[in-house]
C-alpha cells in the first residue's frame, strides 16, 4: 500500500491511501492516521484510489474520525462507487462525513 501525506493550509492534513484497505494494511494506515492526527486540526482521507476495502479498514476510518472529533473534524473526499456501497452497506455513511 502506498500512502500519501499533504498538509494543507492550517493543519489540514490530506491522506491519500492507494490499492487495498484490509487486514494486511489496515494497521500501517492506523499508524499514519493515529500520527497525522496528533498534528492535524483537520484531516482529509481521500479514498479514490482505493479499490478494496475490509472491516479493518472501516476500522481505521472510524478511529480517524473519532480521534478528529475534538478538532476540525475528517472528511472523506473522492469517493468511488464500490467504497460508497459498502459505506452504506455497513451504516457508516451516516456517521462518517463524505464530500
């Protein structure tokens, strides 16, 4: 899994994972996640470029969203059409904020 940081104006952070979002990966993307947190008033996941996701990468975001809370909030931002699916499929889209 490749793994892009930006940081933005203001501490906003854009994290752009690519390729699979499961068990193998989820734990290096919480780690990047759980780090840019800590800097970040706000954070942006762009997961257009995801193209698999597993319940251990709606973990991940979860955690993104609650450990974003206290601040600006996360965001997720280009969202395909498979990961809108399973968005909705498992009842995150109506906790998780998209764009």
């Amino acid at each position: 899994m490749k793994i892009n940081i930006t940081e933005k104006e203001g501490k906003t952070f854009v994290i752009a994972p690519e390729g699979n979002l499961d068990y193998i990966t989820s734990p290096e993307f919480d780690e990047v996640v759980s780090q840019t947190a800590a800097k970040a008033e706000k954070m942006v996941i762009d997961i257009g470029s995801i193209s698999y996701i597993a319940s251990a990468g709606l973990r991940v975001l979860l955690n993104a969203d609650d450990l974003m809370s206290p601040k600006g909030g996360m965001v997720l931002i280009n969202v395909n059409d498979y990961v809108k699916e399973i968005l909705d499929m498992t009842g995150f889209s109506g906790v998780l904020k998209t764009e």
